[in-house]
C-alpha cells in the first residue's frame, strides 16, 4: 500500500523536480513578484526600523549580537549606498529568495502543485512573513540560512556527497551568525542522519560529527575573534534569570493563537482550534515517520523524512526558546522569536498532507480537517495582511513612519544646538530620524537580567548624567510613546532627583534640563 502511494505521488521515486515544467517556474515566478509588491507596498516611506534595527544600523550606542545582518549592511553601504536603501535592498532580496526557497521545498516534497501553492501562500501571505521581511531584521536573513541548510541537507541525502552536509554545516554556521537560535536545528538534522539506516552506524556517527564540526566551527571563530576585539559576543551570561509567570506565559499562549486566527476572534475559540490542529499534525506526523523509517532502505532518496526533520526542529525550538526564557529576564514567547516556528510548521504541515492524501480512514478524515483549517487560516491571512499592508503604505513602519517624521518632539530637538547631548527614553528614535548621537537614561536595571548593573550601579549612571548635564547643550528629552521600557529611571524620579526644569512641552514629550551655574548667577 505504502508504494503505492509514494507511486502516487512520486515524493521519493521522483525526487527530480522537473525544471522544465512551465508551472513550476510560473509558480515559483508568481509568488517571488506577489512578494515583491507586498514588500513595496509595506516600504513606501521606507525599510521599516524597530529599535533592534537601529542597533543593526551601528546609529544606537547599544550594540548588536549576532553579527551577520550587520556585516551585510556594512557590505552594502561599501557601495555607495545610504543605509536605508542598503537594507531595502537585502530586504527585497530576502523576502523573494525565501519566497523561492519555499516554493521550491514544497513542490520537491509533495509533488503536488496545489498542495506546493496552498502552503507557499499561507507562509509568505501571512501577516507576520510580510511584516519582518518588510523591516530592517536580522529574521529575514536567519530563515533563507534555515532554509538553505535543509535543502543543502536533502541535495547529501541524495547523493551521499559529503560535499553537500559540509555546505548544510556552513548555512547552519551563518544562520547561527543570524540569530542565535539556529542550533535547534543542528539538533534536529543530528537525529534524522542517525535515525537513516542506510549507512552503516559509524558513517551516521562520521556524518553527525563532520556536521557539527563544520557548523560549530563557523560560531566559535566569530565569538572568539569577537571577544579579541571588542570584549563581547553573545551579549548574555551564563546564568538564569528568567522571571515569567504564569500572566507572562498566558500572554504568550495568547500570541501564538492569534499565528491562526485574528486577535478578534475568541482566545478560547483560538486555543481550541490551536490544540486541535497540533493534535492532528502530531498523529499524521508519526503516521508518516513510521512508514518512511519502513521503505527508507529503497531509495537514496529521502525528501520523506522532511516533515520528520521539521517536526524535531520545532520541538528543539520551542524547547530553546522556553530554556531563553529561563535564562533572560523580560523575554515572552511571541513576535519575532515565534517566527521561524510558524514557517516550518507549515512547511511540514503541508508535506505531510500531500503524503496521507490517499489514506483511509482516521488518516483521511485529519487531512480533511485540517485541509479546512488551511482555508480558513489562508483566508484569515489575506485579510489581515491586506489591511496592515495599506496601513503601511499610508503611515511607514516603526521609526520610518510618518508618525515619527511629523513629531512634535522629534522637531524640537531637531532645532537643538548642532553640538548638544541628548539623553532619551527614545535614544534610538532620535538616532535615527535626526542622525545625532544620542544616549539611554539611567537604567534601574537591566533588562536582560532585571538586576542592577554590577560594573556601572544605577547610582553611578545617575551621578554620570549630573556630571553631564552640568555641560553646555546638554538635554533630557522624554517621548510619551516609549512608555515600555520599564528598566530605565522614570521621568517623575529624573525630575525629583537631578531638579530638572522644562525648557520645552509638545504635545508627545518634553525636554528637560538642570539649571546651570550661570543661570543661577
């Protein structure tokens, strides 16, 4: 029965993809320009910018961490170009080669054009797929090194070229560089290439080992080298200092949820449909695993272990994301680090459908089922991204919006002495929209561990601030919009103990400074 339906579906007969077929290249064509638009679309007035993106630019005086959005930025601001229109142009990039990679994935694992463009257009029409590649990330970049690695990896399983599992280690070694949270696929690829029986278990073993090894290798040079030259490289401590309870963890439930369906509808109707749909992925994921591990010795062929290989990846992922949480203070489970999850998902999801199509039974009615969820969510998905789509070509994204660029406060410091210091709860968002060194406030703690900075206490950086603001042209500027970063001094303690006074109220902010020594004469 099993070779019937891989007959059917040619999924590991016919692992080949036929570049000649016009609708392979249509489709994959199609999808990179819908992309492409919608990339315009949400960048009118500009690459979105979020405050990590501007630690990205080098504009905030706090540095980045995983370095290699960076070093791209750099690479495209050594051709001339101005930085907004470097990462406008690593987005357009990213956002049509990842559009490509899935694409590409899909219709080499299922065979099956509808199912390759049913789950294409739930990945990439997402609002959350449009949304980071239309912002200057490090996301973008860190999922086209995800994906490169698994079809690297499945171009070795096929031809049994170690030339191919090296290159797999290197788009895992410059995912890494990406984000930090590459290594839960590591993880996953180790036991897909022990679990193939197809090779005797010391080459398993010789393969596992030649992975990590090249892989490992690419992060530890750059951590190295980086604490050689600059003292830092990670940016965090070996030490658990996770604080969420049981608010934070309801709060990220919530936001996964609302990956599927809207925040308007329901959260119980959202977590019913959530559990429902895992379940269901669960048991035709084991279905499926357990006839490929049967008939894997046929062929050399293993795009069948696909949706095995991305099941691991996002139990390990979520796993490291829950562990992230244990060791960073104020970290959640939503947004950005949700993301790479939601994309493989998918993808297996999607595999696994082609797979069990022609089952019976138990297996026939759970393709159905979730089948249905795929339509509503696709629908969901091309509502909700068209309408945040023209909300950012009317308004901009982040820091790149017309919000910011028509700011009352922004334009009073815009008319502030060429020379002046300004010290900010919006450091980054005057960085970027006026180009001027700015500076954070005091911080209580540190967010990172929620405690007192051990190297520079709290008093200290008070103290610094005084001494500071003590100098000609130096400022204190509030923006009521940044009212989230809880960890840094608040305005009304400012005022009390550095008897700050107003030189300056808008509408969203206010500037202050303290009196200085002529004023008093």
């Amino acid at each position: 029965m099993y070779a019937r339906i891989l007959d059917s579906t040619d999924t590991i007969r016919s692992p080949v993809i036929d570049l000649s077929r016009r609708l392979y290249w249509r489709g994959g064509a199609f999808f990179a320009l819908l992309s492409a638009l919608l990339f315009i679309i949400n960048t009118r007035h500009g690459i979105g910018i979020y405050p990590d993106s501007v630690r990205y630019m080098g504009i905030s005086e706090r540095p980045y961490d995983a370095p290699l959005y960076p070093w791209l930025l750099m690479l495209a601001s050594f051709t001339g170009a101005d930085l907004n229109d470097g990462a406008k142009a690593i987005g357009l990039f990213f956002v049509c080669a990842n559009t490509v990679l899935i694409w590409h994935l899909l219709v080499r694992a299922t065979r099956i054009y509808v199912y390759a463009a049913v789950g294409t257009a739930i990945t990439t029409l997402s609002p959350q797929f449009v949304t980071f590649h239309s912002i200057a990330m490090s996301e973008p970049p860190f999922l086209f090194f995800l994906l490169l690695t698994v079809l690297a990896l499945l171009f070795y399983l096929e031809t049994d070229d170690r030339a191919w599992l090296k290159a797999s280690a290197v788009a895992l070694g410059l995912a890494t560089l990406a984000r930090f949270t590459a290594p839960p696929l590591g993880t996953a690829i180790a036991i897909c290439l022990l679990l193939v029986p197809r090779h005797a278990l010391a080459r398993r073993f010789g393969d596992v080992a030649v992975f990590a090894l090249v892989s490992a290798a690419i992060f530890l040079c750059w951590a190295v080298m980086s604490h050689i030259m600059v003292g830092r490289s990670v940016g965090r401590e070996l030490a658990f200092y996770g604080n969420m309870g049981a608010r934070e963890w309801m709060t990220s439930l919530t936001a996964l949820t609302a990956w599927l369906l809207p925040d308007q509808v329901p959260f119980a109707a959202r977590l019913a449909l959530l559990g429902t749909f895992f379940l269901a992925v669960v048991c035709m994921i084991v279905f499926q695993a357990q006839k490929m591990l049967q008939h894997v010795r046929e062929t050399k062929v293993v795009d069948a272990l696909l949706p095995t290989l991305l099941a691991l990846f996002f139990v390990f992922y979520m796993g490291f994301m829950v562990l992230s949480t244990s060791a960073e203070a104020n970290l959640s489970l939503t947004g950005r680090y949700a993301f790479p999850a939601y994309v493989t998902t998918v993808l297996m999801v999607t595999i696994v459908l082609a797979h069990v199509r022609n089952e019976k039974g138990l297996m026939k009615l759970l393709h159905h089922g979730v089948v249905c969820v795929a339509v509503l969510v696709l629908g969901s998905h091309v509502v909700r991204t068209s309408v945040r789509s023209a909300e950012a070509y009317r308004l901009g994204i982040g820091f790149a919006s017309l919000e910011w660029q028509n700011s009352p406060i922004v334009e009073a410091l815009r008319h502030l002495p060429a020379d002046a210091s300004i010290y900010s709860n919006g450091d980054d968002l005057i960085a970027y929209v006026l180009r001027r060194k700015t500076h954070i406030l005091p911080e209580v703690i540190r967010q990172r561990t929620g405690l007192d900075d051990p190297t520079n206490p709290f008093e200290m950086q008070l103290q610094t601030l005084r001494n500071k603001l003590a100098e000609e042209h130096s400022y204190v500027a509030f923006l009521d919009a940044f009212d989230w970063r809880f960890y840094l001094v608040t305005e009304a303690d400012l005022k009390q103990r550095l008897s700050l006074v107003n030189v300056a109220t808008e509408a969203d902010g206010r500037i202050y400074t303290i009196p200085k020594m002529n004023d008093e004469n």
